[in-house]
C-alpha cells in the first residue's frame, strides 16, 4: 500500500473490548462450572450504561453463551483460541501468528459468533464510533485517497459514508468484526471489486501469506524507469513496466490482491499518458522554459517531473512517468528528445 493509516485512530476501539471482556467471562464462568453473569452485570461496569438497553446484543450473548455451553471443553478452548488471536492482527499479517477461521471451529457456533459480530458492528455507527474513527484518518493525511490503490479519494466527513474494509474478511474472521485495529476506509472499486471477500492471510491455495498492516507499513514507491518509449500500444505509448521499491511479500500480496500493475497500466497510464504529455507542453509554455538543445530538453523534464513529486501521492504515477522520460532523454534517446522538443514547443506531432 502506498501508505498506512495513524494508528491513533484505533484508539476509540471501547466497544470491540467490551465485547472481548464480556466474552471472556462466559468463557471463564464456563470453564469453572458457573453460570455466567446476567445481563447488564456483565457488561464491563465503565459503559454499562451505554450498553445495557441493547437487548440485541443480550439476546445474542446469551445464544453464544448457550451454544458454548454445549461444546466440550477441548472445543470451547478452542473457540476463545480463535477470539484471542482472531484479533492479533499485527501478528496475523506478519505471519508471526496463526489462527484458526470460523470455518475451522464446530458448527453449532458459527452462526451465534456471525450474527453477534455482525450485530455489533453496525452499533459502530450508532455510537458514533465509525465516523469518529474515519475523521481522525481523513485529516490526518495530506491527500485523502485510498491508501490501496491511490487513485480514488475519499469523501469529507459528512458525506454519504466510504467503505469501511474487514480488512481480514469477517466470513473468515468474524471476532475481529468490531475492532478497529481491522477496519480500513476504502475506495469501493478496492473494496467491491478486487479484494471483496478475498482471504488477505492466505493465497488461493491456502498457503500463509504476509500482509501490509494498514496501521503500522512504510509507503510503498512507484518506478516506471524501466518502461520504453514508443514500444508499447500502436507506438505511441510506452512499454509499460510498473516496478515496487521493495521485493518483499507484502507488496507482492498488495498487488494480487488488488491488481495494482494491471488498474496502473490499464485504466491510468495508458488512458492518461498524452494528456499528461499536454499538460508538459503546456507548462514550457507559461513558464518560458526554453529548449534549443539536449540538455535544455532533459532538464525540462527532470524540473517538470520533481514539481510532479511535490504534489506528493496526488500525481504519483505522472510522476513517476516523467522521472522515465527524464532517464531515457539523460541517457541520450534521440527519438525521444526530438519529440519532448517538438511537444514543448507545441509542434503537433505524432509519437509515431
């Protein structure tokens, strides 16, 4: 991802520790042969007051605890296992971990684990504790675009809401449903189109696999540097070839799992790349930049391509392109400093 999210923006997580406390005393009463706490007294007495007229979450406490109650006691462990460790999501992305999905657990208490999460989710908005969380986030970034993919940005507060992610999918993860630590603001074409309900700690085949952590990751860079000029579609565009700053597993489930080189080329570099080339000549042309010679030309488009770099992640990938440009003119690509001259200038010549 191209950045991480302020881990203080996980702080207001009350409700999702409320609900681990609570769960853990049915577990605990449980394991010693005891009732569990009636409702309210159950509730940690800090927000009983917030939560004791929610006879939603009552209700469905009392089906899990039911449920439980009816497991042995090898399997009840293993339930509060996965609660545990459900939630170790810095753990869990960095394959330092593992944990076991509902699917993995027996049956009987699937459906009560699913429809209490579930439930409890939604009291986010409710109580205010989604948007708060989503106003730390957006103001704290320079840019509010999604972190996953760079190109779609995020409403103000107020608007109609931004997805907010399971980041590990709540089919797969369900106790981890109402922690904030596993709840990411993301672009919808992220969200409904590419990751959807894809298993971020696994591969296809089920194999382990390490993750970004959205709260706690360095950038990942951008480097076109490698593409070629006139190499690509019909001569005109270049030869795409779409590089990370670090070969590690992260970004490499980064990109599977949203498709990043494919959206890049595809719905960006390939549909913008002239206008881009436009927006060049038209910045030689208000600025005066003068270009009688190779040297003229190439530094250009190196002063073009670090004014790109100061508007920060707004115009990365046109960055990214012109930092290309600038290494084939420096290395001496005639064809293509007679063209960036001819553009400069505002000669109307094709790149073929």
């Amino acid at each position: 991802m191209l950045y991480s999210y302020p881990i203080d923006a996980t702080a207001d997580n009350w409700l999702h520790d409320c609900l681990y406390e609570m769960l853990r005393s049915i577990h605990n009463s449980l394991q010693n042969g005891q009732e569990p706490p009636e409702w309210p007294n159950i509730i940690p007495e800090a927000v009983r007051t917030k939560l004791h007229g929610r006879t939603g979450v009552r209700d469905r406490l009392r089906t899990y605890g039911q449920r439980l109650a009816m497991l042995p006691p090898h399997e009840r462990n293993r339930v509060f296992r996965a609660l545990e460790y459900q939630n170790r999501i810095q753990d869990l992305v960095s394959c330092t971990c593992n944990c076991e999905s509902i699917l993995d657990l027996p049956e009987s208490i699937r459906d009560p684990v699913k429809d209490l999460f579930g439930f409890v989710f939604a009291l986010l908005t409710d109580f205010g504790v989604r948007d708060t969380h989503y106003q730390k986030i957006y103001y704290s970034v320079q840019y509010p675009v999604c972190p996953f993919c760079g190109c779609e940005y995020f409403d103000a507060p107020g608007a109609p809401r931004e997805d907010l992610d399971h980041y590990l999918a709540k089919n797969h993860y369900p106790f981890a449903a109402v922690n904030l630590r596993n709840l990411v603001p993301m672009g919808a074409k992220c969200n409904s189109r590419y990751k959807f309900t894809q298993d971020i700690l696994k591969k296809v085949d089920g194999t382990r696999r390490r993750s970004f952590d959205p709260y706690n990751s360095v950038g990942v860079k951008i480097s076109l540097d490698n593409s070629e000029p006139f190499a690509g579609v019909n001569g005109q565009l270049p030869a795409w070839q779409i590089e990370f700053d670090r070969d590690i597993e992260e970004v490499t489930t980064w990109d599977d799992v949203f498709q990043i080189r494919t959206r890049y080329e595809r719905d960006i570099l390939d549909r913008s790349f002239k206008s881009w080339l436009s927006d060049f000549s038209s910045w030689c042309r208000s600025f005066g930049v003068k270009l009688a010679s190779h040297d003229e030309i190439k530094d250009a488009v190196g002063r073009y391509a670090e004014y790109l770099d100061t508007m920060g992640i707004r115009d990365f990938l046109k960055a990214a392109v012109f930092r290309m440009l600038y290494r084939h003119c420096a290395e001496g690509h005639e064809r293509l400093v007679s063209f960036m001259k001819d553009l400069a200038i505002g000669t109307d010549r094709q790149a073929a």
